[in-house]
C-alpha cells in the first residue's frame, strides 16, 4: 500500500492450533480431544483483522518465521485488507498456540515459537507508527519494541493516540513481552488501556487496587475535575478497561468509575473475544468519525462500551479467534435486536 495506514496494530500473527476438548483438565488430570484443527490468530493479528471487518484502515507490524507456520500465516493475511508489508520473515520458528477448547467456549491457551518475541522495529516501522493516527501495543510485544513505540510517540509532534492491551499476566511476560516498568510507563502515556482480569490481579493485585492505581494515573495525566465547568464531559480524558468476561467490564474514565453488563449470547469460542472487545472501543473511541477519542461524555462512553461489547459477543458465536468476527453492519443490526 502506498499509504501509510490510520491504524497500525504491534502483535503477533500466529497460527492456533486448536483441539476441542471434553474439558479443560485440571492440575494431574486430562481430557479428550473430539476435534483438532487449526486457524489464524495472534492478538495483533486479531485486533487487526477486527477492525479491517470494522473497515478501518489497519496495518500489522509484526514477525514470522520461514516455515509452514509462517507462510500459512502471512497467506491468511494476503485474504483480508489488513496491510501486512511491515510483518517481517526470520529463521526463528513461528510463534504459535496451542488453544484447548472446552464446550462452554472456555479456553486455555499455551504459546511456542521465537519468531514475534524477536522483533525490532525497523525504520519503516518506526515512520508508519509515527504517521498512524492510533498504535496499538499487546503486552506480549517484546519489551523493546514497547519502550520503542511509547519513546516514538513521546517524541513525535503530532503522535498517534495509543492503546495498550496489557493481555497476560506479568509473571508470563518476563522474558518474553512487555516488562512492568514499561508497562507503569503505558499506564501513564496510553490514551486507552486495557487489562483482563487475570492481567490486572498479576499487575495490580485486583480489581479495587486496579482501578485505584488507574484512576490515579488518569488524574497525574490530565489533572482533576472541575465539576464547576459545563465542559468539562467534553475534555480528552484518557480512558481504561477492566475487562471481566461474561461478567461484563469496568471503565475507569471521564473522573468517574462505571460497571457495565456483557451481552448474552450463546458462546461457541471465547478465543479471542477481548482481542474483537478492543478492536471494537479503538473503532468507537479512538479512531474517530463517529465517536472519537475527543467525544467524551457518559453517552459517547456507553456507546462506546456497547458496540465493543457487541464485536465480542458476535465473535464468541462461531469458533476460533477470528472465525467471528464481524462486520460493522452485523453490529449494528445485533445492537438494534437488543435496543
């Protein structure tokens, strides 16, 4: 593509091989796998093609390894309009999952391969993230790519919004994502930050203290609230989600705490439901054109919360990562059926 694209997504493009298993085994127990097949995944790869079904105009930097792996990978890409000139090919072996798949649509999910934990931006990376209006970082991006998106944003006049997915828990990262001080520093500096529960209770000790720390950046950010000041529902605040599963979520923006219900559908797979649940607040909060990062307000705020929900929801419905992942009409008709 000749140009540069208005969202660029830092993240892995994995294969998932995936086994739908009688049950997720406990500790020293087992299961049975009835199905095993496999399908394209990666949390960058899903925010990514997520929003390509939104049709947004997204862009992949990420890396793969020269194997099967690799090439299965980059030719899914090759079927969307995800623009994936900047996923580089390395010796390393692909990084890929092993998704266990348990009826109720519950999953666990084990990682391999060295190929994403490898990379480093390139100059041509560096300008497209420079030139996007939003860059969005996993937690499982190697911490010196992190630190390189957050120091490029920092320095950049006019700097892409930035949306940080914290995705795992810290104990899992080291070594191979991003490290916690980066992960203090994104707190800080992200326009939007995102961690589910398993991520927030390693990072932050629960949900309460959560919020507290969250809250507290957003404030040192932005200063107080001035409740006196008619506009103050319009100010950019910087926002954050907890997510919580079929449990809903908890958004911390705008001076204010809020809880909010998921969707009930019938799940099939929750493999990458948080992955669509972010791509669908970037397309309502931060991408603009209907709902930016700058139209704050508790109404903008539940819109946003509610589309979201509903990319996830829909997703959940057919199996694997992106097996469900649907367009911005498929949304909007799923919204209206539950007005």
């Amino acid at each position: 593509m000749s140009e540069t694209p208005s969202i660029v997504a830092v993240g892995a493009a994995a294969i998932d091989e995936w086994y739908a298993v009688s049950n997720l085994p406990e500790p020293d127990g087992g299961a049975y796998a009835s199905e095993v097949t496999s399908a394209f995944g990666g949390v960058g790869a899903n925010v990514a093609v997520a929003l390509d079904r939104l049709g947004r105009d997204v862009g992949l930097v990420s890396r793969v390894g020269d194997d099967e792996y690799g090439r299965r990978a980059r030719e899914y890409l090759a079927e969307t309009g995800v623009d994936a000139s900047r996923v580089a090919v390395g010796d390393d072996p692909s990084t890929r999952s092993l998704v266990l798949s348990a009826p109720d649509g519950e999953r666990a999910i084990v990682t391999t391969g060295e190929s994403f934990r490898e990379l480093r931006l390139a100059a041509a990376d560096r300008e497209a993230i420079a030139a996007a209006d939003v860059a969005f970082l996993t937690g499982y991006t190697p911490d010196a790519v992190s630190r390189g998106v957050l120091e490029l944003v920092e320095a950049t006049p006019d700097p892409p919004a930035l949306v940080f997915d914290l995705s795992g828990p810290v104990e899992e990262l080291v070594g191979r994502g991003t490290e916690p001080e980066t992960v203090h520093r994104l707190l800080y500096a992200a326009d939007l930050f995102v961690a589910g529960d398993v991520a927030a209770a390693a990072y932050f000790g629960g949900e309460a203290a959560a919020v507290e720390r969250i809250a507290a950046a957003q404030r040192a950010r932005t200063g107080p609230v001035d409740d006196s000041r008619d506009d103050t529902a319009e100010a950019a605040w910087p926002r954050a989600v907890l997510t919580h599963g079929g449990d809903g979520m908890t958004v911390i923006a705008d001076g204010g705490v809020r809880r909010f219900d998921a969707f009930d559908v019938d799940v099939v797979d929750a493999t990458g439901a948080g992955d669509a649940f972010v791509a669908g607040l970037i397309d309502r909060w931060v991408a603009g054109d209907g709902g930016g990062a700058a139209a704050a307000g508790s109404v903008a705020l539940a819109d946003g919360v509610r589309f979201a929900a509903a990319v996830a929801a829909i997703n959940c419905t057919e199996r694997f990562a992106q097996g469900g992942l649907p367009t911005r009409e498929a949304v909007e008709r799923f919204l209206a059926a539950r007005a």
